[in-house]
C-alpha cells in the first residue's frame, strides 16, 4: 500500500479508509489492553497517534518498538476520541523498519538542552526544535526565490573559488593544491602561486556580490544566493565560517531604491513564514516563552516570536542618517549613564548591536535603515557623498539581532573608484575586470547582502546561530 504522509492524514477527513503510514517512533505507552503510538514522519511538526488492539496484535512485536524505532503501520483512519488530535489511525498491521536500541539512543522522550543536540548534530533533526527549524528554513529558501523571480530578477551562481577579497578584510580561507611541507617558492622565498592549481593565489569566497555586478551591469536585475566563507577567529553566538548569502544588483538604481527593496523583501519573507509555517512559529514561540520566564526580568525580550514577526509587518521602517544616529545615541540615557558596554563618544566609530537594537527596540520602536556611515569603516566600492567624509551605505537593523542587511550604492564613476582603491592598496590589475565596468556604459547602481542565517534567527527566535544551520561550521568544529 502506498503511503500517506501524515501532514496529510491530520487534515484528512475521510474518515474509515485504509491508509499507511510510516515514520518514527516519538512516545509508545500500554494501558490495558490497548497501546498509543506517537509518530512523526517529518511532514509536519506534529504527530498521528497510531492506537493499536493488544487482543489482535502479537505483544512480541511491541517490545521492540522504542523510540526511535521505524515502523510501518497500515489500519483504518478514524476520527480522533482524544482532545490533542483530530484523527487517529486503528492499526491493523505493524512493521518494523527499523529498531532503535532504548539503552543506546540519545534521543528519548524529554527535553533536551541545545548544547546537548550540538553535540548529537547527526540525530537532532528528530527532535521538535530542529524540525521546525529545518521547514522553515526550507520554505523561506522557496520564498526568496519566489520573490526575486516574481520580480524579474535573473539568479546568478557566482564563484566559490576567486582570487578576489571583496571585503578587503583578508580573512579568507585559501585554496591550493600545492604541497604544504614543500611548496615551490620564488626567489624572494615566497610561495610560487603561478605553480599553484589556479595558476595564482585563490581563496573560498567571502561574497558574491562583485561579480553579481557585472551580471547586473547587462541584465539590469540579479541576486545571488549561495555559500560565502570567512576565516574569522570566533566563537560567538552571531558566527559561522561558512553562511549562506542572498545579494541582488539593480542597475538604474540609487540608495533609497535599494531600501525600497530591502524593505519590501523582508515584509514578504516574514509574511510568507508567518502565513506558510503556522504551526513550527506556533511551536518556536511557545519554546521561546518558556525559555524566557527563566531570565531575569531585565533580560526578557518585550516581544515573543509572533509580536517581533508583525513588530516588522506592521511599520514602516525608520530612515535616518548615520549622524542622526550617533547624535541619538550619545544623548540616550544608556550612553549618559555608561551602560553601554561601548560608550560612544565620537562621530566616526561603528556601531555595536547593542547601539543598532538601542534604536529599533526603545527609541523609534520599528525596523531602522541607516545610511550614510563614514567612508573609513565601509568597503571601498560604495558610492562617495560629495563631503567625501561618508558613503552612500544602508543597513538595515531588526529587534534581537540588530544589522540583518548590509548594501550601498556602488561608486560608478572611475577615477573615484580607482581613488578609493588606490588609498586602501587594492591592485588594480587584479581588479581591472571591475573596473571596466564603469568605463563601457556605466550607470547608477545599487545591492545589497541579506545573511540567510541571520533571517533565520531572526523568523525562528532561536539564539545561537549554530542552531539554524544543519552543520555548523565554527572554529575547531567541521564534523560531517
């Protein structure tokens, strides 16, 4: 007999039909002369309950069953006698897929730290959380896609390998085929890259977004989505040496287009969980609640998962200038009274999460774009104001995790662009492609970078960012 999923089977109600299910074993138990299985297949958060008539079944087989067990189960689909289900299936045959040791499998029937599931990695996706997690994740990927595409945007697989630093911050992990122990080596004793594979030093990439350009340059609108890499040294809850990136180019597009569409984008991405993934957010905000009545008073979030979620839905974003900020945030009381962990003092210093969620979350009390910020703290590809102390940047900050999207109008104009460049010793040959987009036919253009592991935190309210990837890649840790 084919099988029914069960995200099916729960919204069913044609009711009496023989159906089969399969899946895993969440929770068995034996009350007389009847037993209750708890499956869970994956489809949906939640489990069927598989009820089962001891006087018919063989006994044998239910000792085998545990947690974590496989199984098979064909039987008639009936309406459910319980309050925690709609329906139930009346199992007129069990088989066993496969067995799960009780004395051996970590996952049992309570709750378990994330801690703990991190180092279990290769089993958590069976728990709720993960789950959850993993569906949602999944669906907001179809929705980026979706509204790129609805939008006429062309997707653009960019390098993984490339031999350029688009950040200019160094921290790339290389590649190379050379021999570690005994590379070739030039007469100044440096490593002979022309020896290399590449035939020149190259590295995993740390953005797309240069190339993405180039593209954008001809087909006017693209995006990019794919895996970015950066070798920094850190072990926080906000850090992965390997992410996943969404950048899209506009060409014929300055500063306030671009936050247009960042804008526009993550209302739709929020709005597309919140209407598409009701039960694992039903889940997660529950979770979150919890996990919140155990923090101190002064550490509680105001808003649980749903409240942040149309927190963003609900207003429009505040635009202000990175001055405006700054001014702000040295009158604000946590400033006066130094509780900041970083007190600011002078124009010209980056702003900390604490300052980006001081902003969103107690001052104007929606979403925020800055822009505007000093050119010497920003990447040397973004357009120059004409106080040539600030570029044309933006970022985008949410509630809870502050800087969600980073962008700016790209400096089109050449000798500009070589300018910045040559201050910050950026080669130019090495660059020359770049360049000669802004000699043949250059326009006013604009992107920006969304961090998809940061949406993630951010639709899921989990904490650590090593909880909303699969196989989290930190220092010291590349298990599978």
């Amino acid at each position: 007999m084919k099988r029914t999923k069960i995200n099916k089977l729960l919204k069913s109600k044609e009711f009496e039909n023989i159906v089969n299910v399969k899946g895993w074993v969440r929770t068995k138990r034996i009350s007389k002369n009847i037993a209750f299985i708890n499956l869970n297949d994956g489809s949906t958060i939640k489990n069927i309950q598989i009820v089962i008539d001891l006087n018919n079944t063989n006994e044998k087989i239910l000792d085998r069953i545990n947690t974590g067990t496989a199984i098979s189960a064909d039987g008639k689909l009936l309406k459910s006698q319980g309050k925690e289900q709609n329906v139930e299936l009346l199992a007129a045959h069990i088989e066993i897929l496969g067995e799960a040791d009780p004395d051996e499998y970590p996952l049992q029937p309570k709750q378990h730290s994330l801690e703990f599931l991190r180092e279990i990695a290769h089993l958590r996706f069976r728990t709720n959380t993960f789950g959850a997690i993993t569906r949602i994740r999944h669906s907001m990927i179809f929705a980026i896609h979706k509204f790129f595409n609805d939008k006429g945007f062309y997707n653009i697989h960019t390098p993984i390998i490339t031999g350029t630093d688009a950040e200019g911050a160094g921290k790339m992990f290389r590649v190379s085929t050379l021999d570690p122990k005994n590379p070739p080596l030039c007469d100044n004793g440096k490593v002979d890259f022309k020896k290399d594979f590449f035939g020149k030093e190259t590295n995993l990439t740390v953005s797309g977004q240069l190339e993405a350009e180039l593209a954008a340059l001809a087909l006017s609108q693209v995006y990019t989505f794919g895996p970015t890499f950066r070798a920094e040294n850190s072990n926080t809850t906000r850090h992965l040496a390997e992410f996943w990136m969404i950048e899209p180019e506009i060409a014929f597009a300055d500063i306030n287009d671009n936050m247009d569409l960042a804008e526009e984008m993550l209302k739709y991405l929020v709005k597309y969980a919140l209407d598409n993934c009701p039960d694992d957010i039903d889940f997660l905000n529950k979770r979150l609640i919890e996990q919140e009545k155990n923090k101190k008073q002064t550490e509680r979030s105001s808003m649980n998962l749903i409240e942040r979620l149309n927190f963003v839905l609900e207003n429009d974003f505040a635009r202000i200038t990175y001055t405006q900020a700054i001014n702000i945030l040295k009158d604000s009381k946590p400033n006066k009274k130094k509780k900041f962990e970083y007190i600011i003092n002078d124009w010209g210093i980056d702003i900390q999460s604490e300052h980006e969620r001081y902003l969103v979350e107690k001052h104007f009390k929606k979403p925020v774009i800055v822009t505007d910020y000093p050119k010497d703290i920003k990447a040397f590809y973004m357009k120059q104001n004409d106080d040539n102390k600030t570029v044309r940047a933006m970022d985008v900050l949410f509630p809870q995790i502050g800087e969600i999207i980073g962008g700016s109008q790209r400096e089109e104009v050449y000798d500009k662009l070589l300018t910045r460049m040559t201050e910050l010793d950026i080669p130019k040959q090495e660059m020359k492609w770049y360049l000669d987009t802004r000699k043949f036919g250059t326009v006013v253009h604009s992107g920006f970078g969304l961090g998809f592991e940061r949406l993630m935190l951010f639709v899921t309210g989990m904490n650590n960012i090593r909880d909303v990837i699969p196989f989290p890649r930190t220092p010291k840790n590349a298990e599978f």
